[in-house]
C-alpha cells in the first residue's frame, strides 16, 4: 500500500508524531537499539568544545579565517581512523565520514557485504564509512580518536537512520537538505515525501538542542555546474527555513564553485544577509549561520596539474567570498574516489594558497558588488515568488515553486524539475540564463543577462543553444573555462 503523502507544511511535528516515526526508524537495522537520545546528549555535553562544529565555525567567523573540510570514508574503521588522522595532519581543520551508497539508500544488507568482502579484499570495497552496519558506539570511537570535529557526510532524501546513529555517534555536523538533495541526486523519490525524511532528521537535531547540544547542517545544491548562484540560494533559503522550522540552530549555506571568481565570491558575500534577512523574517533570529563552498563539483581535468588549478582558484575565491569553510577536492577527482594522499594534496593546496592570501586585504571590488547585487535581486525575486505560491509556507513553496519552474534546476535528475531555464557562459565566463523558463528574473536583469550573452556570441557562426551548453559543461575538464 503507498502511504498518502500530505499537503506539505513546514510546522513543526508534534513530539507524539516524532516519537512514532522514531520507532520506525530506529527498527530498519539492530544498531537503531543502540541509540539513546538522552545518554547520547550527555556524551556530546562532555565532549571537548573543539570537536564540535558550530562552536569551531564561529571561532572562524569571529577572526575571519577560512576553514578546510575534505570529503572522506573507506569501509574498515581503523583504515578510516588513519585516513582521518592523516587528512588532520595536512592541514583539514573539519572532518569528514563520507557514507558508502549503500548505506545512503537504507541498503545496509549490501553494505554488509560490502563491508565484509572489503575485509577480505584488504582494501575498500565500499565507496564510503557503512555508520549504520557499525552502530553508535564504533562511531564514537573515531570522534575519540580525532581532535576535530566530524560530519557525516550522507546524500539522498532520507537519511534518518544514518542521522540517528551518526549524531548519536558524535558527529556534530551533516550535509542537508530536502531539496538540494531532490534536485541534486534523485529521480524518482517525491519532494515532499523528502521534505518529511529530512524534518524528521531536523527534528531530532531540535531535540538535541533542547538537551543543551548544538548540532550543525550545511545546505548547498551540489550540481552547481552552471546553476544560477540565484535559483540554488532559493534552494537554501527554503531548505534553511525548513531546518529552523524543526529546532535547528547552527545553518552553513553556501554555494558549489563555478569557476568565475567575482561571481563565486559575491554569491559567498550574498548569502549571510540573504540568508539572515528570509531567517529573521520568519522569527528565527537565534540561527547562527556560516558560509560554505564545495570547490567544483563539475567534470574535473584527468591532468592532476590542471586538477590543481581549480582546487587552488576556488581556494582564492572562497578566500575573495570570506567563506567560513570550503570542502575540498583532489588532484584525483576525475577519476574517482582519490587516495589518501591525494586528498591529503587537496588540502594541503587549498591551505596553502588561503594561508598565503590571509594577510593581503584586499579593497573592496566593484565588479563582486555588482555582480552581488545582481544575485540579491534575483534570489529574492525567486524566494518571493515562491513563497507566494507556498502562501508563506516554505515547505509548500518548494513544491510548488518547483512545480511552476519558477525554481528549475539546470541538469537536475528530478522527476519534477522543469528544465525549461538553460544556462549559458557569457564573453567572461559568468553564468548567464539563456533561457529563462519559468525563473523569475526581473526584467532589468533579463536585459543584462541577455546583453552579457549576446557580447560572447557578436561576430560568431551561430551555434545551437544545446552546443552551446555542452561545449561550456565540459569545458574545465578540457582545460579552460570558456571553449572557444
Ligand atoms: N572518499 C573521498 N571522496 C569521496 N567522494 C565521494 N566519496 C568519497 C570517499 N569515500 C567525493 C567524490 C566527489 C564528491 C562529490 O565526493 O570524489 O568529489
């Protein structure tokens, strides 16, 4: 029987309607009956400040230094213990338990197998840390070994069983979000059947609060190739008020790179004043947010020189944006899950060109206050128009927004994205809409998009706008931002 899904809302739950869908949750796999709320809020209370994550954030926002977080997790646990210290010893100042896929979509038969066949083999044979398979008390022994705080690090629209072991294992941060994880990585799996996966897992961060314990999310739409910096601020806001609605506290939004530094930057720069405007204005003051980047989530060069190149760009423009924090890739990136010390270069070379630039201040730049400007427009045009279709209620506007277009994702995977808006570099390699589709975009902007792009095409044999669009996606993992 398909359980009907309601007309999503995003009011708080009712602890009666927690606790039921808790039992459920916690019953998909015997470790659930190893997590204990109460007990596992104790033991976040005597854990020592510097590993959790809100609490390092704001030291970072408070003396204005960039943070470093890789991705990373391999099947065995003392493989993941080394893999963490070594990543520590290069300079990662978050880090990270990458979930294996398995795990991610509530497979934790297979991860099992996986787990033991990686055993036997010597190596991983999982693409990430099986947290479920482990259980609450393994988990905690990687925060004891570590002296930084961990996230976990899980992708898909119900995480909740990870969430309950992971938190309850001391990690003290996740990477969220019903909607940026919908348009970003499924198909098939209804948004607002998402929206309630993830207000449970918000929930439960809420309940933790109310124990004294802060736990952390980090909203960011990870297809960020040629996306709009506008329509994945929409994403955020949405997802973060979301968050909030349920009782979390500590929000990192933030973008994935694009290559094009003043946009990069003023999209970092837009963000906290958006973010805090839409926050505040639905009452939720005492939401603490930091900024994040995840350098390039696009095709990566096979050069591990060239890879090199756009770790250390997006390192200058997370440090032009003053991002809080930014994850890191590695030289490996277009061939797949690096090793170690690959990653390990991937810190080491964000760290080093962050370190180097920490001193240079930099006057402002005009062209990233306008370029900011633009983008602030834009996104409230978006968020406005969906909270209109939502009347004022950000679950429902998401579906709805959705729906409509008025929030299309270029290249999401997700049954109900319209994919009516398309993208294009314009004659500097800024992401432009060549197509609005449904998308909001006040019409002096339109203009300016449309004059930007038309500057790239003057004096060029006319070319198809799908060409166009895969010449520009693959363009970086050629070696260059614009192709022609
Ligand atoms: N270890 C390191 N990086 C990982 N990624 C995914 N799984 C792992 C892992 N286990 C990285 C991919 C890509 C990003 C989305 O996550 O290489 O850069």
């Amino acid at each position: 029987m398909t359980q009907a899904i309601a007309t999503p809302t995003m009011a708080r739950w009712e602890e009666d309607r927690f606790q039921r869908v808790r039992r459920e949750v916690l019953a998909r796999w015997p470790t659930g009956a190893g997590v204990d709320l109460d007990e596992a809020a104790a033991w976040h209370r005597e854990m020592a400040p510097g590993k959790n994550t809100a609490r390092v954030l704001r030291e970072a926002r408070e003396h204005g230094r960039t943070l470093v977080q890789p991705r990373g997790g391999v099947a065995d646990i003392e493989q993941h213990i080394e893999l963490l210290r070594r990543l520590r010893h290069a300079g990662a100042d978050l880090l990270p338990t990458t979930v294996d896929s398995y795990t991610r979509e509530g497979r934790y038969d297979d991860a099992e197998r996986g787990l033991a066949q990686s055993r036997e083999a010597g190596r991983s044979l999982l693409n990430g840390f099986p947290a479920v398979n482990y259980g609450v008390a393994a988990c905690r022994r990687i925060v004891e070994a570590i002296d930084a705080p961990l996230f976990c690090r899980t992708a898909s629209p119900d995480c909740r069983l990870t969430h309950e072991i992971m938190y309850a294992g001391g990690s003290t941060s996740c990477t969220a979000g019903p909607i940026v994880f919908s348009l970003g990585y499924a198909k098939d799996y209804p948004l607002a059947k998402a929206i309630e996966a993830w207000q449970y897992s918000y929930r439960m961060m809420g309940a933790y609060r109310e124990r004294g314990v802060t736990l952390s999310v980090e909203h960011y739409l990870p297809i960020s190739t040629m996306v709009p910096h506008s329509t994945s601020m929409a994403c955020v806001i949405l997802d973060s008020l979301i968050a909030a609605a349920q009782g979390v506290r500590d929000i990192s939004i933030g973008i994935g790179q694009q290559c094009h530094l003043v946009q990069d930057a003023a999209a970092l720069r837009a963000y906290p004043a958006l973010g805090r405007h839409y926050l505040d204005a639905f009452g939720f003051t005492d939401v603490e947010l930091s900024t994040v980047m995840s350098q390039w989530m696009g095709g990566f060069p096979a050069d591990e020189g060239q890879a090199f190149g756009v770790i250390c760009m997006a390192a200058m423009a997370g440090y032009l944006g003053g991002v809080t924090y930014m994850i890191s890739k590695s030289p490996h990136e277009a061939a797949g899950v690096p090793t170690p010390e690959a990653n390990m270069h991937g810190v080491s070379a964000s760290k080093m060109v962050l370190r180097m630039l920490a001193d240079q201040k930099f006057a402002p730049m005009a062209e990233i206050a306008a370029e900011q400007a633009i983008l602030e427009a834009e996104t409230r045009a978006i968020v406005e128009r969906a909270l209109e279709l939502g009347e004022g209620d950000a679950a429902l506007a998401a579906v709805r927004a959705i729906e409509a277009g008025v929030i299309d994702v270029p290249f999401s995977p997700h049954r109900s994205n319209a994919n009516q808006a398309l993208p294009a570099r314009d004659w500097r390699g800024a992401v432009r809409l060549a197509r609005f589709g449904g998308v909001p975009i006040p019409p002096d902007i339109r203009e300016h998009h449309q004059a930007e792009l038309g500057k790239r095409m003057a004096g060029k044999p006319a070319r198809a706008p799908w060409e166009l669009l895969l010449a520009d996606v693959n363009a970086i993992s050629e070696g260059m931002l614009l192709p022609d």
